[in-house]
C-alpha cells in the first residue's frame, strides 16, 4: 500500500512538474487572428519566459497558421514543440488549401525567421511561406533562412526534429565561423524543397554534426496543390548549390539523406571528415563533391547509396561523383544510373561514374559498385595524375567485372 501511494505521489509531481514548465504558445497570446508582428513580439516573450527554467513551448494545433515576422531568438535552454512529425506531402485543411497543425506562416523578407543558440530545439513544427510562387521562376521570394544558428554567440548541442518546410528559399543554416562554432548539431526527420537548392548548411561545426533521415523534394506540398513546377526545379538546378554541405567539421554523420531536383546532392567540403550511408540523390548534376585539405583525417567512408545523375546544361558537367583534393575515399556499394524524368529538363545521362580532379595526392578505394548510363569509354575519368585509385568487383556500363588500379 505505502510503494502504491509512492508511485501515485511520484506520478503528480511529474505531472505538476511539467505543468509548471511546459506552457502554450496561446498563454502568451500568440494567436492564429493576430498580426505577424504581434505574435512575433508575444512569441519572444514566452521564449524569454522559457530561458528562465529551460522550459518547453507547446504550439497548439490550429486549423489557421499563425502568422508570425522573422527576427525571433530562440533564446539557451527553451523547446518549442509542436504536434507532427515530418509530414511529407503535406497536412491539409478539410475545404481549404493551406496546412494544418502546428504550423508558423511566414511572409517576412527581410529576416530569417528564427535563431537558435545553445541547448535549443525545435520538434513537430510546420514552416509554411504562403506567398513563394510555385509556378514561376521569375518569381521565386529569395527568403532568408527559416532557422539559423545564432550570429552572435556559439550553438551548441541544438536539435532539429521533425520538421516540414513549405516554400523555403534556405531551410537550416548552421554557416559559423572559426571563432564563433556550433557544436553537436542534429537534424533529423526534416522535409523541405528550397529554393536555393540548399536544404542544411553546416559550417565550422567541431563536434560530430548529424543530419539523420532528411528529405528534398519538389512535391512536399502535393496534399494542398503546391507542388512545384519544371521551370520551378530547373530555377533551383541553376543556382549550381547542393541540398546538403558540410565543411569545417570533425566526424560528420550522415544517413539517410534523399535529395530529388538539386544541382548538387551532398558537397563534402576541404576540412571535414565523417561517414555517408544510406542515400539516394536523384535528378542531380553532381551526385556527391568530395574535397580534401590534408591526408591525416580528410577522408570521407560513402556506402550504400544510388545517385541519378541526369540534370545538367551539357553531359560534360554531369557526374555522379567528384573527388579532388588530398585525403582518401572509401566507396563501397554505391550505384549510379540515369534516365529521363518529366518534372525537370534532363538530359538522361551522366559523362561518368567518377570524376577525379586536381593535383595532389589523393586515394580511391570503390568496392562493389555499379556503375551505368555513363557515355565516356572508361566510368572513371582522372585528370589529376597524383590520384591512386583501385576498384574491386564493380560492374561497368556493359555490365561486364571492372576490376582496376590506377595510379
């Protein structure tokens, strides 16, 4: 009898804890019916009240979103928590076409929408601009980002979670600088389309940054009649930027990343290392951009993945995968193919498999790997004469053994 009234009195101060530190947005008068830059100045308020004890905001599911300006700090220690995972297609109201839920509408230009600082996170929350075109290319709103580390103090450890973008120009953009890092970044479970052709920026980040299950696509709001255009998705090949860049980090993580209709997949920049697993870049010009400032710890291990390298001006300029640099690259079980596909121009073909640039040492090793729909003689192309490379149990584009070391 006493261990039950035990549990029972544990269980109300968990309750009551949480009561006292978990509030709705609404409680600080952030309303579905208020102007933009009303709820953006009450939205601050309740992140200020939040610093305090680390507590978590609740977005109250709404069938209208609310309007909020750009320019809010989420502020060390707060949560702001909303009620969905990654939607994928879109939520959608029962008569009208426009999102549902916890869902923030943005139609401020000037500034990006929210800065986060250290010990932050954002979960379950819909970003939708209703004003981004999704027809004309003349008209793409170059907005800046949604959510970007702050510019003024350090993030470190913040957690980005289940959310969805709608109409972005740049989702998540962690650009830092040497003196001012981020640290212990995750995003995880993200879908989005951006304009720019950048979904996650991450720069300068020196402990482990993870981008875990993340999705680029065109269609992201197919459930509300969104979806985008071709002349759309070839305005965003122009701009010749990648959905995913890492640089200036220590062991990043990615897995599971998809990215459909972007110049560039995933760019591996010249300081940084990690591991890429599990991923499919369709619709690209450049699968995966390897660079390399060094030949200690500039190595990238890339496995399991598909790439369709099919987009481009002209074939010369589109390959699956570039290396150049120094530093080593391990290749195992990645597939490159290519095609035709209706929702973007697409010339249906890669030059290659590999392109290996520069002039300083570097080293391949590909295992596994099947390589087709390349129009070059050889699937791997060397213009640096200080590559080695060795390739074990592929299969070419006549689907015949290609076992080689070049060097």
């Amino acid at each position: 009898m006493k261990t039950l009234k035990l549990f029972f009195f544990c269980v109300l101060c968990a309750i009551t804890a949480q009561a006292n530190n978990y509030k709705s947005i609404r409680d600080f008068n952030v309303l579905p019916t208020n102007t933009p830059e009303v709820n953006k100045q009450n939205l601050q308020k309740a992140i200020d009240w939040a610093a305090q004890s680390g507590a978590a905001l609740f977005v109250d599911p709404s069938e209208t979103p609310y309007p909020v300006n750009g320019g809010i700090i989420l502020k060390k220690n707060v949560s702001l928590i909303g009620v969905h995972g990654p939607t994928g297609r879109g939520t959608k109201h029962p008569s009208k076409n426009h999102p549902v839920g916890s869902v923030f509408s943005i139609t401020d230009k000037d500034n990006p929408f929210i800065s986060v600082q250290s010990a932050t996170q954002i979960r379950g929350i819909q970003f939708w601009y209703p004003e981004q075109t999704h027809t004309k290319a003349d008209e793409i709103i170059k907005y800046k980002p949604t959510i970007q580390m702050s510019s003024d103090q350090r993030a470190h450890g913040v957690t980005l979670s289940c959310l969805t973008f709608y109409g972005e120009y740049t989702a998540m953009d962690f650009t830092a600088t040497r003196k001012n890092t981020s640290e212990l970044v995750l995003i995880e479970h993200c879908y989005g389309y951006p304009l720019s052709g950048q979904f996650i920026r991450i720069d300068y980040c020196y402990d482990i940054p993870r981008i875990l299950h993340c999705h680029v696509n065109p269609a992201n709001m197919r459930e509300f009649g969104r979806s985008f255009k071709r002349e759309i998705i070839d305005a965003v090949i122009a701009n010749q930027t990648y959905a995913f860049y890492i640089d200036h980090t220590d062991n990043a993580q990615l897995m599971d990343v998809f990215t459909f209709g972007t110049y560039g997949g995933i760019y591996l920049g010249a300081e940084s290392y990690g591991q890429l697993t599990n991923f499919n870049l369709d619709c690209v010009t450049i699968g995966i951009y390897k660079n390399g400032s060094g030949t200690k710890n500039r190595n990238w291990q890339i496995a399991q993945g598909s790439i369709i390298a099919n987009a481009g001006k002209s074939i010369e300029e589109i390959h699956p995968i570039v290396i150049e640099g120094q530093g080593h690259t391990a290749i195992s079980n990645v597939e490159a193919f290519s095609g035709l596909n209706g929702a973007l121009t697409a010339i249906g073909q890669s030059y290659d498999y590999l392109l290996v640039k520069g002039d300083k040492q570097l080293t391949i090793s590909m295992f596994g790997c099947r390589m087709r729909n390349y129009t070059s003689k050889k699937p791997i192309t060397v213009q640096n004469k200080q590559a080695k490379i060795q390739a074990v149990a592929c299969i070419d584009k006549n689907e015949e053994l290609y076992n080689k070391i070049i060097k």
